[in-house]
C-alpha cells in the first residue's frame, strides 16, 4: 500500500468510526457506522446516524405548504429509518392499494369462446411453441376484437386472424381465418410454386382496416429477400 492510501483508511476511519459518547447507553456499537451501509441493512431498528434534513429545501417547502403538509399523496418520511424500512412500507402501501382493483377486475373476466388450435402427442417430453406473434387491436368504431397470429411447424406461410365481438353474446361471420402468403409475390404464373415462398415474420395493425406483415423468402440461400407489405382486411 502507498502512504496515499493509508492516509486515505486513516481518514475513513477517524471520520466514521470515532467514539460516540451519546450512543454508550444504546445495544450494539460505540462508534458510528459507515453512512451509506446503514441505509442498506435488513434491520427495522433506527439509524444510527441519522441524515441531517436541516436547510433542505423539500423539507422547508412542506413545512411551509399549508395544503401539502397534510396530503394523504405525499409518501411519508421516516428520517430514523433505512431504506429497507421504507421499501416495505411503500410494498405494503402498493398492495393495499392493487388489491381492491385486482379482485373487482378478476371476478369480471369470463371465458367467452374456447378454440382448439392444435394438439400434440402426450408422449413429447417437453411443448413445442407453435404460437408466436399475438397482436391484439380493437376496431372501436364496430366493436370488433383482433388477434393476429402465426403458428410454426407446417403453416409458417399463413397469418391467423381471430375476430371477436366485443359484445360476448353476439357472434360476427368467419371468426377466425387463415392467410397464406405462399408465392403470391411470383412475377408470372411460369415461375416454380416453390421458387418464391414467402413466411411471415411480424405483422401487427396499421389502422382498423389495413394489416402491415413483415415477409421474408423461405429458400434456404444468402440475400433472403425482405417484403413490408400492407394488406386490406377486406
């Protein structure tokens, strides 16, 4: 070690650890601890050296705030304790608060449809992900819920589209449907059907009435070849 750095310990020490008569009568240590640890210990007991909230400007601004002093939306202040005290106490506040919503909301969601997307053979050890991509857009204007979504294995060229009402009792024409992009990009109805086969990679809602994918070329080669097309629901 350099004198530098000895010098920079012996500093540390004559500042945090000097003998603290005051706290003689109290449990634990007869020095103060180092100031930044005590805010961090997994105790409920005060601090031993407290900040001092003297000429602080948010503490001043309080006191002298007639309506502010008193609000129920200002978080407490507690200057005795650590911060692992605060965190438990704003957790429990935030609970409290989360609880009545949770409860209201829970009891009002019900299954409104079920629909098979596909099965799989029990002896597999472990689910493939067959669904990917789900995207979900609300047509306020007819009341109609969205889903968009992809399904891997053999339909990699296809989007799946779910439509629902958002009025659980009615029911809307073709509810869920299928798009195959396959070669529809094709030149000329010459070029092979395997040639230029298209996958979806992404696809979300542009507005209520159009759809914007993401394709790219399913040949295995260098370049693939990257589509942004945007499709009418109609």
């Amino acid at each position: 070690m350099t004198q530098k750095d000895i010098t920079f310990v012996a500093d540390f020490l004559t500042e945090h650890f000097n003998e603290a008569p005051e706290l003689y009568n109290r449990k634990g240590k007869y020095f103060n601890v180092e100031r930044v640890g005590q805010y961090l210990k997994d105790e409920d007991d005060d601090l031993v050296s407290p900040p001092n909230t003297e000429g602080n400007q948010w503490f001043n601004f309080l006191k002298d705030s007639t309506h502010l002093k008193e609000s129920p939306l200002l978080f407490p202040y507690y200057p005795e304790k650590s911060l692992h005290f605060v965190k438990k106490q704003m957790e429990g506040i935030i609970d409290q608060c989360l609880q009545k919503p949770a409860d209201v909301i829970g009891k009002s969601v019900h299954q409104a449809v079920c629909l098979s997307l596909y099965k799989i053979s029990q002896s597999e050890d472990s689910t493939p992900q067959l669904f990917k991509l789900p995207f979900l857009w609300n047509n306020k204007t007819s009341n109609l819920h969205y889903v968009l979504f992809t399904m891997l294995e053999n339909s990699i060229s296809k989007i799946h589209i779910l439509r629902r009402h958002t009025d659980t009792s009615r029911s809307v024409s073709n509810g869920i449907l299928a798009v195959e992009f396959g070669n529809f990009l094709n030149n000329s109805i010459n070029e092979s059907s395997d040639s230029r086969c298209y996958s979806c990679l992404d696809a979300h809602f542009y507005d209520d009435e159009t759809v914007t994918v993401v394709l790219k070329e399913s040949v295995q080669q260098e370049g693939k070849e990257r589509v942004l097309a945007q499709l009418p629901l109609s």
